[in-house]
C-alpha cells in the first residue's frame, strides 16, 4: 500500500465484473472505463505522479468495496484527487464533469476543456445534489469520499452512434487530456507520451539544486531525478515549502552513485523506470529475477546492460514501414519501447534490438 500524505491521484474504473454498467450491444461501459483508467494510471506514473488504479481487470468492485480500497489507500487527506471514470447512456451528446459539493469546479473545467481540446463535445460541469438530501452529492464516488477532491467523468453516451464511435476511436486522446489537465492542475511539469522532460538543467558541481520560480517539491524531483522524500531528508526539510533562491543538496556527502544501480523512487512503476531508462520492462524484470511487479522505494535493481541501435523517426514513418526496415516485427518493436500506441511522432527515438 501507498502512504502519501501529499498527494495521489485515485484512477477509478467504473463498473466491472458483473456491473457492466451502460450498454450498447456488445459494448459495455465497464470495458470503456477499464481501458481510459488503466491508460490514465499509466501515463500519470510515467509523469512521476503518484497514483493508483482501483481495479485492473473485469472483477467486481461494488460500492462497499470500492470505497473501503480507496479509503485505505488514501487515508483522510483532502490532497488526494479521485478521478471516477464513466460512459453516460440516456440520450445527449458529448463529455462532462461532476463535481463535489465540498469542491469548486475548477479541476473539473480543465479536465472538460481538455477533452474538449481532444474533439469531444463540451455538455457542462456540475454537482449534483441527493434528492433525500441536498446536503449531500448524489454520486456515491463522490459523496463517500470525502475529504477527498473527487470528479466523476463522463467521457461520451454509449447510446449515441455519433459518440460510440469516438469512444471507440478516440478515448485515448480524452484521457490524455485528463491526465494533462491533472498535472496542470497539480502544477507537474507535462510532457507526451514518450517523450521526456524537456530542459533539464545540469546539476551543479557540487549537486546543488537552486530553487527557480515555479518549482515545487514535485517539480525538482522530476528534473534531478531524487525523490521528494529524499530532497526533503537530505536537506532536513520538515514542509514542502521553499523558497526561490534556495539551494538543495541533491545527495548525501559522499554517497556513492553507481551507474548500473537504479534505485526505486516514489511513484515509480516497473513500468516507468523501464521507459525512463531506454530499456524493455521483461529485460528488467529477468535481470534482476524479480518474482512480482510489486516493487518499494528505496530498492536497488540492477540495470542490464544491452545491444541496441536507435533509430529517428523520420516523416513519412510507421512502425511497419520501420519494422520492415530492421528486419524486426512492430510488436517488437512496441515491446522494446513499451509504447503506448502505434502513433510515432517525427524525432522520437526508437530502440531496435
Ligand atoms: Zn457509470
């Protein structure tokens, strides 16, 4: 289990098991939910934001249960951001947002805005109110989460044709800008899909960070690569305020960096270091016979050492045309990378093996 009394993201796929949810033919609202979440909780680790997902396969998750996960998980910390995702059904056309009650709308217009940005239809944000009890929010992911910041999102109508189609073809886009409307949110650097952070200053001689306008905990953590926990222990910081000008060690004296050692940070996945690290995630895994994908901060796993070329991606490009080139197969090459989608972008570098 995650202890974070900062901050973490809640990724909730609604329905499963079951609890289909909305229906259209054979496509299912649990289905939708299951992939934009496990999309959204990938992309967010692959940020270096804290998260977890509340179910990752087509199992029952009911009310009772779904709550007391996400209540253990998230203590009583009102930090924490529950994102509920969802498919609406009964007649409309387009995405929106509801909000809590104890919330203002702001996280839930630039989740909106951005899916908006990605081509959906705008319908609106709004709380909506229990009928027994006005007091109170009608949605139970809402209402039993409590102190938490919790948004439930409807990414389209399943019973609309003009919207099942874009949910079959372009649900991925709307959970990317949820996720760039989360680290906007939280004030995270953002960066696409397989890229990484642009600008990234050296360390100085000395490795000492100095604190520039705009940088919080979170931010310089992503930049050099040490965990917030660790900037905070290194430089006896009892809050996570600083302040602009100040400067923050980066290590312990004399403490030694190995170069085929990475060493676990808060919020990585296998996932994310495999990515962060140019490598394939099963390379890692058998390298350091890893026996679950259950990894905890601080651990040390050796980095395999590989034969590999890179290659630019050039216009004109698909993973076939590039496949057929190295003589490889664009499955491979998708594992190599751990690619997300079959979309290349010119520049971005591919790892051949
Ligand atoms: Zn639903």
């Amino acid at each position: 289990m995650i202890n974070n009394d900062d901050f973490l993201v809640v990724v909730d796929a609604g329905h499963g098991g079951v609890d289909s949810g909305a229906v259209n033919g054979n496509n299912l609202e649990k289905d939708f939910t299951l992939r934009v979440s496990k999309y959204i909780y990938d992309r967010l680790k692959e940020l270096g934001i804290p998260a977890v997902i509340t179910r990752t396969t087509d199992k029952d998750l009911p009310k009772n249960e779904r709550i007391n996960l996400i209540n253990q998980i998230s203590k009583k910390n009102p930090n924490v951001i529950v994102l509920s995702n969802h498919i609406n059904a009964g007649g409309g056309e387009g995405a929106e947002v509801v909000y809590g009650l104890r919330n203002n709308d702001r996280l839930a217009n630039m989740i909106l805005n951005n899916i908006g940005d990605a081509g959906q239809v705008k319908r609106k944000v709004y709380q909506r109110r229990l009928p027994e009890n006005p007091n109170k929010d009608y949605y139970y992911i809402i209402r039993e989460t409590d102190p938490r910041q919790s948004v439930l999102i409807e990414y389209g109508f399943i019973d609309n044709n003009k919207d099942l189609n874009k949910l079959k073809n372009n649900l991925l886009d709307y959970a990317e800008g949820v996720v760039k409307a989360v680290a906007n949110y939280m004030n995270i650097p953002y960066f696409n899909p397989g890229q990484t952070l642009p600008n990234i200053p050296e360390k100085t001689e000395d490795d000492v960070y100095v604190v520039q306008k705009g940088d919080t905990l979170w931010s310089i953590s992503r930049k050099t690569g040490v965990s917030v926990e660790q900037l905070k222990q290194i430089n006896n910081l009892t809050s996570n305020t600083i302040s602009i000008g100040q400067q923050l060690k980066l290590k312990k004296e004399g403490e030694p960096i190995e170069d085929n050692i990475y060493v676990v940070q808060k919020g990585d996945s296998l996932w994310a270091i495999a990515r962060k690290l140019g490598i394939n995630v099963n390379d890692l895994i058998n390298y350091n016979n890893l026996t679950s994908t259950t990894i905890s901060i601080g651990q040390q796993l050796q980095i395999p050492q590989t034969n590999q070329e890179y290659y630019t991606v050039q216009r004109g490009d698909t993973l076939y045309s590039i496949a057929r080139r190295f003589n490889t197969t664009v499955d491979k090459i998708i594992e190599d990378n751990n690619l997300l989608s079959s979309m290349l972008s010119i520049g971005q570098q591919l790892i051949i093996r």
